[in-house]
C-alpha cells in the first residue's frame, strides 16, 4: 500500500483469512533474488472446511490521545470515517493550468492588463481552501470492525468449491506532545555540537484503513486446483503538527505542517497448482495497481516577536523557510507472471528429491507527480502618509491581538489576500497571492526484472541431501525526471567534500540501470536423527534500490526537517551468504534452534545525512562493502513437559546478536577530519546490536481461553551515517534501544460470543535518535513519547 517501499502492511490481511505464514531465512534458487535477510510468504485460505461467518468488533483506548482536549487537528482536517479526499483538498482547476499573467504594476490608473492580470491573482489565491494551522480539539475512540465468511460447495464429479471473503474497517487518534526535534552538526573536533534547531513538536494523527479480501477456489480434483484471490486497501491518514523554538530570547519561531495522505491497493491474483503423472506444476498470474496521494500538504513557517506581539516570515527565504502547498501523487501499477514445474524422484527407499525449473517476469511503472505553490506580497502602492496604504502595508506581517493566537488563524482572511479591499489608491492593489513555488520534479520509472531458475534436491545419502542451483535475473530500472524548465536540483560534491545544492540537467539526473546476474546458491541437509537437522547454505542474493532512492526529489514532511533526496547514481548492492543452522522438533510445535551467519555485502546502499543551503538531507549511497554476521537463538516449547498441570502454556525465546561494518570511503574519511567524525568502519544503517522476543501463551480450547505476554527489544540501529555538508559535518544518527510489552486475553463465552482485552506497549518508552561522534559525544536528535493501547473486543462466530 505504501508506493515509497516494497514492504507489504500486514494489518491488510484480517486475521480470520490467514491460512499460514512461512518464514524462509536460507536463500535458494526458486526464491525471489532480492533474498537479504529472509523471506515471509502469507498463505490466505483456500476451501474452507464449512460454512463460517463471524464478526468482531473492538475499541481502544489510547493513553496519550482518546479524550484529549489538546489533539492537534485542523480546521477541515481527519479523516471522518471515510478514506475518501474531498473536494476541498483537491488542487483548484484554475492552478492546473497557470495563466502567463506577471505581477502587474499598481497604480492609480492601471492598465486593462494591470488589472486583468490582479483580478487572475485574486481568483487564483482564493481558489485554494483558506485553512493554513493548527487548531485543538478532541480526539476519539479509536474503533474497528470485521467481517470474515467462507463456504464449501460439494459439485459432486464435478469437484469442490470453496469461497472466503473478509471486510475489515480501522479508525485510529494518534498524539504526542512536548517531543525534541533538533538538528545539529559539528564545526570543530574539539567542540560539541552546534545546534541550529531546537524545536518542541506536537503531532496529532487520525487515520483509516479500509481491508477488503476474497478468494474462489475450485478444485476438480485432488491433483489440481485453481484460485482467483482479490485484495483491496483504502487507507487514508491525517497529520497536524505544530513545532516550536525559542531562537532568541525574545523571538519564537512557529513551524506548522498540515499533511493528508490517502493509500490504495488493488491486486488480483490467479493460481494454479496441478499435479500430473510424473511431475508437478505452480503457476501464478496478478496485477497490482498502488496510489499515494497527498493533496494540498501545507507549510507554513514564521517568525514571532513576543516583545512586540510581530509576526514575520523569514528574512532568509531558503526553501527550508518557505510556507508552501504542495500536491503530490504517486501511481504503479504492477503485472507479475510466474510458473514453477517439479519432477520428482526416488533415490533411496522412502527418500524422494526432485528437480525443479521455473520463469518469473515482473513488469512495474510509475508516474509521480508534484506541483508546489508558496505565497507573496508583492508590494505596496503608495505614500505611507496615507491610511489606506498604512492600513494594507500592516497585511505584510502579523499582529497579535488575542494571547495563543496563530498567524494561520488569520492569515487566509478574505481581507488579507488577493485584491485588498481598501483600495482606494491603487484599484488593482494585491495583497498576499500565491504563485507557483518552482523545483517541482515530476518523474516517470520503470522497472522489469526477468528470472528463470533451475535447482535440485538431491539426497546424497538417506540421512544427508544436497539443495543446489542457480537463479538469473535481469534488472532494468529507469527512473525519467521531466521538468518544464529541463533543470533540476542535484545534491553536488566539491573536490573538498562539501555537499550542497545546484542545478542539473535533468538528463544528468536520470537513473538507468540494466544488467544480469546470476545467483548460485548450494546447500546441504543432514539429518543426524529423526527431526533434527544440520543445514549449511552458501548462496549470492541482491538489493535493489527503490523508486524513491533513485528519484532525483526532495521529499518533506515538516519544514526545517530532514529532507529525503534520492540518488540516481545508485547501483545494486550484491550479497554472498554463508549460514549454519541446527534445528530441532522434539514435537508438534516445538523448536530448538541455533543459527550462525555471515554476509559480505558490495555496494551496499547507505544512508547519510548532512546539512546545505540551510536544508538538512538524507541521501542514499552506494559504500564499497559491508559485512554482517552474528548469532540466532531460538526455542519454543510447551510448559507440560516440565509439569503436567501446565498444559496448554508454551514459552517461546529467540535472540539474536548482529555484528556489522561498513566501509567509509576514504575520500569521506578525509571530508570528516576536519570535523573529528572521521572513522574507517562504523555500522550499517538499519540493522541492530541485537533483537529479542519472548513470550508466554496459554491455549485452552476446551474452556475457550487463550491468552498471550509479549516481550520484544530491538538494540541500537544506526538510522543515518556522517556525512559533511557546506559548513560542518552532521554525525551519525542512532536510534536507542526501545523494548515493547503487549499483553492479549481472549475468553469464549456461551457458544458463540467471544470477549477479549489488548494492553499494548505497556512499558511506554521515549523513542529517541541521538548524534554521536567517535570519541563518545552524544546528543539528542529527536525524542518523542509512545502511547499504551487499550482494547476490548467482542466476535460472534456462527
């Protein structure tokens, strides 16, 4: 549902719909190239066993935000049940097609022109919703519902049928207030930080989610089966949020972003799985489509005087400053086809491998969109003598009359933009107009990956088996930008290593990548006793980067927050695996586990941050190499082993600790001396010091109790890498261990009725980002608080 990665939300498929999830974590040839760190595939039902309807119902309770007072919203804003935009967020006919009119020349007797072209500014300003801040108000329960159904048709000779549908529906409050945004960087080696931020920030957050699932499948007969699967996902989530800085003693800074974003998917999917005389077939069809649509994100960033009650825009208009509107919007559509066939074989008594061959194609293309629109005064005709010019001149800024009043709160007044009705002097007088910004980059990709595979699972001895073969992939990636002016911005780099911004070809700015690889992978399975095994896999995988880390685009969420900007020089990062594991299953359901790996990784895609032209980026890039190894523990098992009066409880552990380098070039080595951030290694971005998961449950279908303690750690993960922009260099950027505590209890009562009570992150901890520097400095980057979830459900099943 989110076009800017290739992940996939879970929350889309409602629980009841699940028929298995398969946790893939060694790479073998009929797996997907793009295999890092292991792959999940979500099996939905087919036919079920009978006819079956339930629904479920739930409220939440959320401790930072439901029946709060200071819930940050707009005037206009949430999402009001529906994730339908309406016609007040869409961008106004008359801004899709600008006219060529100029600022015209006020006076006392304008032209026709003149005046034509200030009447053009004033329908085009006030075309657009007045609605431009924050405001307070109270925020809701969160709420959902589903709604799952399936049958089995018995067609006698003809076979069986099988239908599964799901509805689900979400609606969710988000708030945090008195978090720390901060940006810094580093001047000296022997000095600390130099911050050039320090903002309090408030976010409150309504969001829907709209699930919709079916399947039909038909089997003939036992030996095959073909299923037509439908998914569909409407998501619409809206964002106020207010940022604060005291930046002088006497001067405030007011920072406000006003962002609705709104998400779908549609995918359908047809399979067929056939089992013949001698060998088997798998074969897969689908097209997705995915749209983001952000309409009219608002931006608006001003200077207060509390001594004079003064407000200002920013004398420094960098972009970072600039109150702008921007409507953006993103479409892919996907199609996707794939066969796998299998011949089976015996090679020893009751030992069956096989072998196993198969085409993948995958077609995706996407168009992006952008147009951006900040606001101006152009001026004042006239003696400042007079009362009317006086009167016009006092729109140019804002005065406060009413203690906690925004700028927004008047800013949009029919009587402060467009044509100023106080006129007398000037008949065609302007006021405030919005204009287009300029440094949009709309942009068109495209993506086609071609694989074919060939492997076998060849048992060596009765207890040994070996699993090899070789996977190619063709990778084309084209990323087009198309600009009317053909230039775009560009992130540049000097000789010195200093970043900053300047204009490009947009030509130049085009990412084109085209080129084959094959991907070995050979393995071998011993089994020293009945459900115990050995595995040892070397394998070759890879990584792609995305759309977004390709696109040559700025994109924000806040102004003076870090700005996402993609990389068209990017290149594909390639990865040798080698990994040991021991498994065993004692019994149904139970596992002991440990694992050993190791992963060179070339070219891998890291993330820095620096600062230029008074903007903070992160950007992608390509390092030399990485590595990553480490260990994993897992273990689940019931309790009853240990006693016999705690049946139905199992625990569960898996740790897992992670070592990994990456490779600091050395030109970025010599750019960071200057400022002490220089280091031959540090992390890779995105991975933790370690993991943790633990849990408790306890299953009692008899009495119809089940319930659930779980534990979860993730340990520190570098977010971003140092890098030096104009002036100074930004540090590294690391995120804080956090831990979650969830809780579940569900009670069956009578026959049908089912009640169940969710306590979600009840340690409640500060999600924090630091800075650090090699020799040990560290300061906060960013911290804000994470709510306790409440919930209480009730299902009817019949």
């Amino acid at each position: 549902p989110d076009p800017r990665k290739r992940a996939v939300q879970i929350d889309i498929f409602p629980t009841g719909t699940i028929e298995s999830i398969t946790v893939t974590k060694t790479f073998t040839p009929d797996q997907f190239g793009e295999f890092t760190g292991g792959a999940v595939d979500i099996k939905t039902k087919g036919i079920p066993e009978e006819k079956v309807l339930s629904f479920s119902q739930s409220y939440e309770y959320n401790s930072l935000a439901t029946g709060s007072d200071n819930y940050l919203t707009y005037e206009g804003g949430g999402v009001k049940g529906s994730a339908i935009a309406g016609d007040s967020r869409k961008i106004p006919e008359i801004a899709t097609k600008p006219g060529s009119f100029q600022i015209p020349r006020f006076s006392q007797r304008p032209s026709d022109a003149d005046i034509a072209a200030s009447k053009y500014f004033d329908k085009f300003t006030r075309a657009f919703t007045p609605v431009l801040g924050v405001k307070r108000d109270t925020a809701g329960t969160n709420f959902g519902f589903a709604l799952n159904g399936g049958n089995r048709f018995d067609l006698g000779k003809a076979g069986t049928l099988g239908v599964v549908g799901a509805v689900s529906y979400a609606h969710k409050y988000d708030l945090y207030e008195d978090a720390i945004n901060n940006n810094a960087g580093r001047s000296t080696p022997d000095q600390g930080f130099t911050f050039t931020s320090k903002q309090v920030d408030s976010k409150g957050t309504d969001e829907v989610l709209w699930g919709l699932l079916g399947s039909v499948v038909y089997k003939p007969n036992d030996k095959h089966e073909l299923a037509l699967r439908l998914i569909g996902n409407q998501s619409a989530e809206d964002e106020a949020r207010l940022q604060t800085e005291q930046s002088t003693p006497t001067t405030r800074d007011f920072n406000q972003a006003l962002r609705y974003v709104e998400r779908s998917l549609r995918a359908v999917q047809l399979h067929g799985e056939h089992e013949f005389k001698r060998w088997q077939m798998h074969w897969t069809l689908a097209t997705n489509d995915t749209t983001q649509d952000e309409p009219d994100v608002r931006f608006f960033r001003y200077q207060f005087s509390q001594e004079f009650k003064i407000g200002n825009f920013f004398a420094n208009q960098a972009l970072s400053n600039q109150t702008r509107r921007i409507f953006r919007k993103i479409d892919e559509s996907n199609k996707q086809g794939g066969i796998d066939i299998a011949i089976p074989f015996t090679r020893f008594e009751d030992k069956t491998g096989r072998f196993k061959f198969g085409a993948y194609l995958d077609r995706s293309d996407r168009e992006f969109e952008q147009s951006s629109f900040t606001y101006f005064f152009p001026g004042v005709f006239g003696p400042r003598s007079r009362p009317d010019v006086l009167e016009n001149r006092a729109f140019q800024s804002y005065n406060q009359t009413v203690d906690g009043q925004l700028w927004t709160d008047v800013f949009a007044d029919p009587n402060r933009i467009g044509l100023a009705k106080n006129q007398p002097f000037a008949p065609n007088q302007l006021l405030w107009i919005l204009g287009t910004s300029g440094g949009d980059v709309p942009y068109t990709g495209k993506q086609d990956l071609d694989a074919a595979y060939a492997m076998v699972e060849f048992p060596l001895a009765k207890s040994l088996t070996l699993i090899g073969g070789v996977r190619y992939e063709r990778t084309l990636i084209k990323v087009v930008p198309d600009t009317l002016t053909n230039l775009i911005d560009a992130i540049t780099l000097d000789s010195a290593g200093n970043r900053g911004i300047g204009p490009l070809p947009e030509e130049q700015g085009a990412a084109n990548l085209d080129q084959s690889d094959q991907l070995p992978a050979f393995g071998l399975v011993w089994e020293p006793v009945e459900h115990m095994n050995v595995r040892v896999n070397w394998s070759k995988t890879l990584a792609r980067p995305t759309f977004r880390e390709l696109a040559p685009v700025a994109a924000i969420e806040v102004l003076q927050g870090d700005e996402f900007f993609g990389n068209p020089a990017l290149k594909l990062s390639h990865i040798t695996n080698y990994d040991l594991r021991w498994e065993w299953f004692p019994a149904q359901g139970d596992v002991l586990s440990a694992s050993a790996f190791y992963k060179e990784i070339v070219d891998p895609i890291e993330l820095i941050s620096f600062g230029a032209g008074g903007r903070t980026f992160v950007q992608p890039v390509n390092y030399s190499k990485g590595i990553a190894y480490g260990l994993e523990i897992e273990a689940r098992g019931s309790m009853q082993r240990l006693w016999g009066k705690l049946a139905g409880l199992t625990a569960g552990i898996n740790g897992t600790w992670l070592k990994t380098e990456v490779d600091v070039p050395l030109s970025e080595q010599v750019s960071l001396k200057d400022f002490g951030l220089d280091q031959a290694k540090r992390r890779l971005a995105g991975q933790p010091e370690y993991l943790l998961n633990a849990s408790l449950t306890y299953d009692n279908p008899d009495r119809g109790t089940s319930a659930g303690l779980f534990y979860n750690l993730v340990g520190e993960t570098v977010v971003s890498g140092a890098a030096r922009g104009l002036n100074d260099g930004t540090p590294d950027v690391v995120e804080l261990q956090y831990a979650t505590l969830d809780l579940t209890i569900s009670q069956k009562v009578a026959k049908r009725w089912t009640f169940g009570l969710k306590a979600r992150n009840l340690l409640a901890e500060d999600r924090t980002n630091v800075y650090t520097t090699p020799d040990g400095l560290e300061g906060i980057k960013s911290s804000r608080p994470t709510p306790r979830l409440y919930s209480v459900s009730f299902g009817l099943k019949w």
